[in-house]
C-alpha cells in the first residue's frame, strides 16, 4: 500500500513538473526573454492563505522559525519545475520495485 501511495504522489509531482516547464516554456516564448518562475510565486498566485498558514504554522506552532528562513524560503524561491521534479524523483524511487536477481528471472 506504502509503494502505491509513493508511487501515486510521484506521478502527480511528475504531472506537476512537466505542467509547470510548459508554463515557464509558454512564457518565455510570450515574453521573448527566459522566464523561470519561483515556486513561491506559484503559490503565491494559486492560494495565498494556505501559503500564509504554512508560514505561521512552521514558524509559531511547530516552532521553528529558522527552518523557515533557512530552508523553506530556499526552496520557495527554487523554479517550481525543479522543485516538482526532484519530488518526483524521491517518491518514485520510494516506490519502486525492489531489484530481482538475474537468476530468478531467467531460472539458473
């Protein structure tokens, strides 16, 4: 069940990363200039409270306002497609089947 989730949340965060390259790809060619856009921005855009909460939440209730400075704020202002693919990477990895001896396979 574990490595179906894993696997589930990999595809949805691979969906993710090639929607958002399309997106910095169609504005770049709108813009005539390169245009990555943060993972904060995107945020920003989508769901302002939910971003606002996060904040609060990681900074108030969990207590840690240097994991927000230092860490979170790093990866808010990665490009979104960088940050969806590396996601991707992790749980698909989680979520793969685990490597099988190439005697098991073909029976020697």
């Amino acid at each position: 069940m574990f490595k179906f989730l894993a696997k589930l949340i990999g595809f949805i965060a691979l969906a993710m990363t090639v929607i958002t390259a399309i997106l910095d790809l169609t504005r770049s060619i709108a813009n005539s200039a390169l245009t990555i856009t943060p993972l904060g921005l995107e945020w920003f855009n989508f769901h302002l409270p939910s971003l606002n909460g996060f904040q609060v939440g990681i900074e108030r209730k969990l207590g840690a306002p240097w994991l927000w400075e230092n860490v979170i704020q790093n990866i808010l202002l990665a490009p979104s497609w960088v940050v969806f693919g590396v996601f991707a990477i992790i749980f698909l990895w989680m979520g793969r089947r685990k490597d099988r001896r190439w005697r098991h396979r073909f029976g020697s």
